[in-house]
C-alpha cells in the first residue's frame, strides 16, 4: 500500500492526472506529452547599437539573424555564449551592409556554424571579403521563397528572397516564424520598395521587427495595415547619424496601435513564444 501511494505522488507531482472508475476498479494515468511541456522559443533582439542581431533558440536549436557591425561581433558572441550557445544551427544574413553582416566575422570565426544563409547578394569591400573568406562553401547556401526551418513547434518560413533592386537594403532576406497564433516577420532593412512586394503575401504578423532601424523611408500604412502588428520592435543605437527611428514613422506605428520596443531606450529584448501567446521581456 505504501508503495502505492508513492507512485501515485510520483505521478501526480509530474503532472500526470489519475482517475479512478470506481465500478471496474480500474485506475487511469493520463501524463501530458513530454515533448510539449518545454515548447518555448526565445527570441533576443539583442542591443548591438545601430545595426541588427536576432537569436531564435529552441532547446538546442539556434538561428542567428545578423550579427551587427563588425565593432560588435565581440558583444554578440559574448551574447551567444551567456545563452549557452556554443554552436549555431543557423546564420541568416538578410543582406550584405556593414551593420548586419560586418560583426558576423567574430561569430563565424569562434561559434561552429552548421548553415550560412545568404540573399547570394556580394559586395566589393573590406568587411565582406573578410567574412566570405571564413566560410567554407559547403556552409553557404541561398535561401528561397517558400522554404521552412523548423523550431520544435514553431516554423519560420522565408517569406520574400532578393528583389534584383540596386538598393542592397531592398534585396533584404524576409522571413516570418509562426507557433500556433503567433508570428513575427522579420524584415532586415526592407524599405518601401521591397514592403511592395510583400503587400500580396502571407505577412500578417503579431509582432513586427521594424525595418531599416525606424528609417522614414520604409514601414508604411499599406504595409503594416497588411501585417497589422501588436508589437513594433526597433532595432537602432541610441546615437546615429540617421535620425533613427524617424518621427514619422513612429508616428505610423502609434497610428495603427501598435506596442513599440526599442532597444536604444530597452537594452535588449526577448520575445517568449508558446502554444499558449507570447510576453515580451
């Protein structure tokens, strides 16, 4: 009887459910899915300044997206080894500027990284040479519109790949990840020319990584009217020569209603996602 009873505390202190059918005398266990008990993904839109570097990371999966200018590649990896991650699954590059790919060279150089994913876009300078040059070829690939990576229970599927446009800003990879009813599109530094080409796809979005770091020149009301976003996450430095974020569009995200974080005022920020809704830290 003894016995008995410690099994059924055992069992009741996982968060197994037991019921008794008192006329056959028979006692059912009902224990919830263990793969579903831990099903969070964190997302860290971390302060790298004036630039962008995102870590989405499940268990033991990791996606980098940017890296920061290359005066920053330190704080990333630093970063990353504070999260525990001392291999990346994935390096998503949304495009070749200086303040998205330049920091990415510390990470490549001290992180293993499985997959390098790339617009296929190449520059003519200093920072983009140096890290091409770490990459093996069997690490880089080009993404394609439609392609899907898995996080446990969530997916991000590439929304929108380069354009062709002469603007690099415009080619930025888009991508959209998705847990049940909640998503967040990240777009890199895609402006109005690239949001056009968006405006017939899937892009409603619960929380939206602003574009561009907040320029004037992107996230307009056809756009977010299209993603219609709870939360506006903006990813810029407390002092640049840009203005960044725009009055303007501040202004369009407070007109849509939108929650807006920043990391210039909010250090860095974590999105949790479950089965369940999303908080923001």
């Amino acid at each position: 009887m003894k016995k008995l009873i410690i099994i059924l505390m055992l069992i009741t202190l996982a968060g197994c459910e037991v019921t008794e059918c008192p006329e056959c005398k028979v006692l059912t266990v009902t224990c919830p899915d263990p793969i579903l008990q831990d099903e969070s993904v964190y997302v860290h839109f971390i302060d790298v300044g004036q630039g962008d570097s995102i870590l989405i990371k499940y268990k033991d999966t990791e996606m980098l997206i940017d890296c920061g200018k290359t005066t920053m590649g330190y704080k990333v990896k630093e970063y990353l080894e504070e999260q525990g991650v001392d291999e990346l699954d994935y390096l998503l590059i949304t495009h070749p500027d200086s303040d998205h790919m330049g920091g990415c060279y510390d990470v490549i150089r001290d992180i293993n990284t499985k997959r390098i994913i790339t617009n296929g876009q190449e520059r003519e300078n200093g920072f983009f040479k140096d890290v091409i040059e770490l990459i093996d070829t069997e690490q880089l690939t080009a993404t394609y519109e439609g392609e899907t990576i898995n996080f446990g229970p969530a997916v991000m599927t590439t929304i929108q790949t380069s354009i062709d446009s002469d603007d690099y800003n415009q080619n930025s990879l888009v991508t959209k990840l998705v847990l049940k009813e909640t998503s967040i599109l990240f777009t890199g530094d895609c402006d109005k020319e690239c949001e056009n080409g968006l405006l017939d796809k899937d892009i409603e979005s619960d929380i939206l990584k602003v574009a561009h770091h907040g320029s004037k020149f992107g996230t307009e009301i056809d756009f977010l009217e299209k993603v219609n976003p709870e939360i506006a996450i903006i990813q810029v430095g407390a002092y640049n020569n840009y203005g960044h974020p725009t009055q303007e569009t501040i202004d369009r995200l407070t007109q849509e209603k939108a929650t807006i974080y920043r990391n210039d005022l909010d250090g860095d920020i974590v999105v949790t996602i479950t089965s369940e809704g999303y908080s923001v830290k």
